[in-house]
C-alpha cells in the first residue's frame, strides 16, 4: 500500500541532494559531519598515493550456497510444482484462490468457496502452474460442509503433493504455507503449529456455512491463500489452508497470525469422494441443535424435530432439551464445537457422548450415520 506524504510548508529536498544544516538541528549537524569526516579521512589516505583508482581491485567470489533438501528453501522448491492459482470469471465478478495437485492425472483440491460463483453461475475456472502454463479446468465435486472442491485439469504427468498425516501433528510442529495471496502465485510463509482442533465456521456464505475442525497456524495467510497447501518439515501436506481470523474492522483484512487450516485426513477422505461420486458425505447424530443457545454446552431443540427419527441419538436415548456437553474426550461448549467433533469423525464411528439432563449427568454410545440426503 503505498500511503500519501504528509504534506508540510517545509520543502523537502530529493534524496540525492544534501541540504544546508540549520544550527539549530543538532542531530543533522553531527550527521553531516560524520560523512564529511569519513570522506575526508578516504581522501587523506589515497591523496598521497597518486590517482584514486589506481588501487583498486575488485574480487569476483565463486563460491556456491548449499540449501539443504530439508531446509525451507529445499521444501519449497520440492513443492512449489505442484501449488497452483486459481482465477475465476462469473457473472458476480472475478476472484483468486489457490490450489495443489494431488494426483499426477490433474486432480486438484482446493476450497469450495474459491470456485463456488463460477460453479454455480456456469463461469469459468483457469488453473495456472508454476511453470506459467494455464489450463481451463472442470469441477469434479464439491462439498460446502466441509467448504472443499476438487477440480481436473487435461494432461498427465503433473507433479502431485505427498499427503502427511494429520492426526500426528502436534502443537509446536514447523509449517510452510504456499499459495496466492493477493494474486501473488508462489507465496512461501514459515510458521508453526499454534494449536490443533478449533473449532472454525467458514464458507463462501451463511448458507453454505462449514464447520472445520482447524489446524491453526501463524504462518502468514491471507485473502488468495484459500485452497492451498499447508506443508510440514517433510514437504508433506497436512493441511488445506482456508480462513484468517480478523479483528472485526473493515479495514482489516489482512493475516495476523491465526489461519486456519482443514486437516488433510479429513480433506483427503472428502476429496476420495468427490472423484469418486461427486459428491461427499458426512456423518450426524440425528439431532437438531439450538444455534440460539449461549449457555455452556450444545442444546438439544426442545421440540419434535430435535431428534431424528430412528436416527443415533434416539436409539441411545437422548431427548429434546439434553444438554451435551463431552464428546469422545473432548469438552463441548457450544453447538459448533460439537458439530465440528461430529464432522471429524466418519460415518460407522462409534463415539461416546456425555450430557445432562435434570441436573443429573449421563453418558450415551451410539454409531453415526450419513446425513440425509
């Protein structure tokens, strides 16, 4: 952002120009006089030496920097290849995102809400490698739930992204995000792991609002980041890079050093699906959650509809107006959280839920279930 000088009554002199010192600007006074000593001491050397540039002899250095294949550097060029940008043109406007390969027959992954205009205006999506060549691509399948997209490109032989495994990140663990922030393809930012399985609501829209629970990050990501990868020490991806937080302020928008991230497990289940159906599922306890409620814990509806009929929840005995407020190991302190625990899990997983009802405090065990469709 280029921001404008302050205008003053003063002229300011160019920077190749050095103005008179005023006596009474101490400072500048003793500044001029360094240089002028400096220089004059140069001066004084050489002056009995004859001619200024006679003694001069330049030295040309040969030697070479070694990055190691483990070093940022090294990470990054392995895995710069196969990170791409993504533009797209529909008829609400234009926008940039990112995206990675992740099969060498040009799968890509990316988030849903980078290509979800174009998708549903019948726009187009223009995919740019880092070799500079530009490919139209089609949308495979996408998922609003858990805010992913998988996109395909004609060709074969692109270089795809190893996955890592998510489940083994831990807190502290060095990232390197890579993407298009701001429309600057290739971006490289270092960082770690801030903490794990945060609860994030993202998405394109409130009606296609997903629940991610986030890997959180202070690697730099900002707006055109979206859909690209997060990377561990390996060069492995662990991570779709997807949301910032901000500070409430309009004129904000900008990373500060909490992004978000999908885990890769999780995005790598979605994305199998997508190729392989075009569509994703994911798995539900058949209740309907109070989005309204702000005291601790996620409300059962208290009303005909807070349970699905035949559904987990009902079979293991929870009612309308249970307050759940453990999942697995986990504490539940509102509706998003346990929706985010829900959506971590697959479908056929059994879980432990821990609830109150009365005052009292229970504990249920029941199998989830795909979401109607």
């Amino acid at each position: 952002m280029i921001f404008p000088r302050k205008k003053t009554s003063e002229f300011v002199s160019p920077w190749w120009e050095v103005p008179t010192p005023k006596k009474s600007s101490r400072g500048f006074t003793v500044l001029i006089a360094l240089l002028a000593g400096s220089l004059g001491g140069f001066l004084g050397v050489n002056s009995s030496g004859g001619t200024f540039f006679q003694s001069a002899n330049i030295v040309s250095s040969t030697s070479t920097i070694e990055r190691a294949p483990d070093s940022v550097a090294g990470i990054a060029a392995r895995v710069l290849p196969s990170v791409v940008s993504i533009t797209t043109r529909s008829s609400r406007g234009g926008g940039t995102g990112s995206g990675f390969v992740i099969d060498s027959s040009g799968y890509i992954l990316t988030n849903n809400h980078v290509i979800a205009s174009a998708a549903e205006d019948g726009g187009t999506l223009r995919v740019r490698l880092s070799n500079g060549d530009v490919y139209n691509a089609s949308v495979v399948g996408r998922d609003a739930s858990y805010d992913l997209a998988v996109l395909k490109i004609s060709g074969s032989n692109f270089p795809a992204l190893q996955f890592g495994d998510s489940d083994k990140v831990e807190v502290g663990d060095a990232v390197i995000a890579i993407g298009s922030p701001l429309g600057l393809s290739g971006t490289v930012t270092l960082g770690i792991i801030s903490a794990k399985d945060r609860p994030v609501t993202a998405g394109g829209s409130a009606e296609e609002n997903s629940f991610i629970n986030a890997l959180q990050t202070d690697a730099a990501i900002n707006p055109g980041n979206s859909g690209g990868p997060l990377v561990d020490s390996t060069g492995a991806v662990i991570g779709v890079n997807s949301a910032i937080a901000s500070l409430g302020s309009t004129s904000q928008t900008g990373s500060i050093g909490l992004g978000f991230a999908i885990p890769i497990n999780q995005a790598r289940t979605t994305a199998d699906q997508l190729i392989k159906t075009g569509k994703a599922t994911y798995p539900v306890l058949g209740v309907s959650l109070d989005m309204n409620f702000t005291g601790f814990g996620a409300l059962i509806a208290k009303s005909k509809s807070g349970l699905l009929a035949g559904g987990p929840a009902e079979l293991a005995g929870l009612k309308p107006g249970d307050l759940v407020i453990g999942f697995e190991n986990r504490e539940i302190n509102t509706a998003s959280e346990l929706i985010v625990a829900v959506r971590a899990k697959k479908v056929g997983d059994e879980i432990t839920l821990v609830y109150i009802r009365g005052g009292k405090e229970f504990s249920a065990t029941l199998t989830l279930i795909a979401a109607p469709g």
